[in-house]
C-alpha cells in the first residue's frame, strides 16, 4: 500500500495525507497554530451588517473549527431572509486562502469558489472565476476585499465584473461587532427542492445518515454524521467525522445548477484541503475529480450507494487524468454494531 492509501482516512470527508499511525504525535492543533492559518481571525465574532447608507441589512456569525485549521460563516439578510454559509482556511502547501460560498438564494445566489490572501496593507482579498446565469459561455469576475479598521469593525467590498455584458460593480459594506443579534426568521426557499434550479442536490439524499468508517481491507477508520443543513435550505450536505488520533475533518457537497455540476469541499484538522467536483456517470454513481494539495495530481473520489451504505473510491493520476490507479475504497456502513 502506498503513503497515500494509507492516509486515506475517509471519503465524503477529507483525506489525512498524514498515516494515521503517526498523526498522534503530533500536538492538537499544531497544523493550523502559524500566524498565515490565523490571518483571517479579525473576521472572527458576531456581526450587524450595514450597507453603505448606515442601514442594518444583515448579521454574520464567524466561528473557528477543526483546531484553528476552519473559519465558517453562517450569513442571514433581514431582506429576503437569504441565508448562505462559507468554509474559509489556509493552504500552506499552496500558500493560499480558500473560500467556498453555498446560499440558499435562487437569484444570482449561486455557489462562489475563491482564492488569495493576506496582502502588504493588511486586507484580505479572494478571487474567483464563474459563470453568469444568463450566459453560461460567459465569464463573471468576483473579487472580495475584507479590511480590519478596528477590533470592532470591518469594511467588506464585493467587486463583480462580466466584460461580456460591460458589467461592472463595486459594493461596500461595513462590519460592526454585536453582543446580541437582531430577532427575525427567515423565510426557506424552494431552490433546492425537487421542482428548483438546483433540485438535482436531492439525488444525493441516500447518503445522509450516521455511519461505522472502514477502509476495504476492515480496518476501522472513525464514525461519520452526514446531514442536511436546514439553515441554508438544504442546500447544502455536510459531513463531520472523527477519527482516530484526534482526527477530526468537515465535508461539503453541493450542486452549481449554472455549471451542471456537484462540487465537494474537503477539510481536516492538519489543514488539509481538497476541492473535487463532476457528475453523475452512467452507471449511477458520482465521480468527482480535482487536484491533489500541492498540485502533485489528481484524485478521483467515486462514490457507490448500495443497500444504504456507501463505498467511495480514491484514484490517483499523475499524467494530467490520462490514467488514475486505485489507492484505497473506503466503506461507509449504516447502523452498524460496534466493534
């Protein structure tokens, strides 16, 4: 077995990349303790969020997760009620912030994956690339600036541009920190149903679940809870596993209606980070690719769902996707005893 196959500590969730055999020694949060993983912290803490006429429009609640390795957003506009979620961390392999933004928003809400950093003046800025709703050939431009003015407040500026469409915008909004959120409930949408544009998400239902871990050969690898996060309509489906050693990662799936695709968003405790997305193969399962950290290849995740359990795949390229050899499957089973 390779150093990668026996790394792979999970499916859905992320891979260690580390052998599970050594990752207890190393120090609880240790991965994610330098001050690049930390970069983002002035973003941390609850929010009122002003446009720039001084009104309150929303609140934004920022959290750490996975040993300082996470930063997540949990966004709800009083407007509309548009709620949305994103997973923020550092990737030192790649020295680079990534974000990935799901709203349950069925309007210019969609799915938004962006990377950067923490430039000379102290700002945090990420770009992205994707599609515009009405013209999927089209490239739509985002950029976000985030910039700390004080411990209690901070100036955000979303940037959009479509040179296609000679469309050009420049927002800003202010940040200030709050002891108390404002009461109100916002309404769910019905994008992520069966009936809405991204009602192709409820083809991964099955999975949702509380699972036993094991790689293909038996060995025990942790326990997973797959669920449906209502907070963002159910827009999103989120994995968290525990391992062994402490071992902890976070898990996305979503679907981009504009792209036609799922995309997974994997993250651990040792900062690891894997971005795979793709479809639904002929034969019923979903097959997802994206690059290895570190850019050393390509993984392929598989996923099978048979009989209510799961087993996921994990394939290796290292020629640009012409072939992938098998590292590891992994074996996710529903109810089962404990051992």
């Amino acid at each position: 077995m390779t150093p990668l196959a026996a790394a792979l500590a999970l499916s859905l969730a992320a891979p260690t990349f580390i052998p599970l055999s050594n990752a207890g020694h190393q120090p609880r949060g240790a991965s994610c303790a330098t001050a690049a993983h930390h970069a983002f912290d002035f973003w941390l803490g609850d929010w009122i969020v002003q446009n720039p006429q001084g009104q309150a429009t929303s609140e934004n609640r920022l959290t750490t997760d996975l040993d300082g390795c996470a930063v997540l957003e949990h966004w709800s506009t009083q407007a509309g009620g548009v709620r949305g979620r994103s997973l923020n961390s550092y990737d030192a392999s790649s020295g680079v912030w990534r974000q990935t933004w799901v709203t349950e928003q069925a309007v210019r809400g969609y799915p938004l994956r962006m990377e950067g950093g923490l430039r000379a003046d102290g700002k945090m800025d990420l770009t992205g690339v994707r599609h515009p709703w009405w013209d999927r050939n089209a490239v739509w431009l985002d950029e976000y600036i985030w910039t700390p003015v004080g411990p209690d407040e901070v100036v955000q500026e979303p940037i959009i541009d479509v040179p296609s469409s000679n469309f050009h915008f420049h927002g800003h909004i202010r940040y200030q920190r709050t002891d108390a959120f404002p009461s109100f409930t916002p309404a769910p949408t019905s994008k992520c149903t069966p009936e809405g544009d991204s009602g192709d998400i409820r083809r991964l239902d099955a999975v949702v679940g509380s699972y036993k871990v094991s790689s293909n050969d038996g060995r025990r690898l942790g326990k997973s809870e797959i669920a449906l996060d209502a907070t963002v309509s159910n827009c999103l489906i989120e994995e968290s596993f525990k391992g062994e050693a402490r071992y902890r990662a976070t898990g996305w799936i979503y679907y981009d209606p504009v792209e036609d695709r799922f995309y997974r968003t994997l993250l651990d405790n040792r900062g690891n980070r894997v971005e795979v997305g793709g479809q639904f193969a002929d034969d019923g399962s979903l097959v997802l690719t994206g690059p290895l950290p570190g850019g050393s290849g390509l993984l392929r995740m598989t996923l099978a769902i048979a009989a209510g359990n799961l087993r996921f795949t994990w394939e290796v390229s290292s020629d640009g996707g012409a072939t992938f050899g098998e590292e590891e499957t992994l074996v996710y089973r529903r109810d089962a005893p404990d051992e």
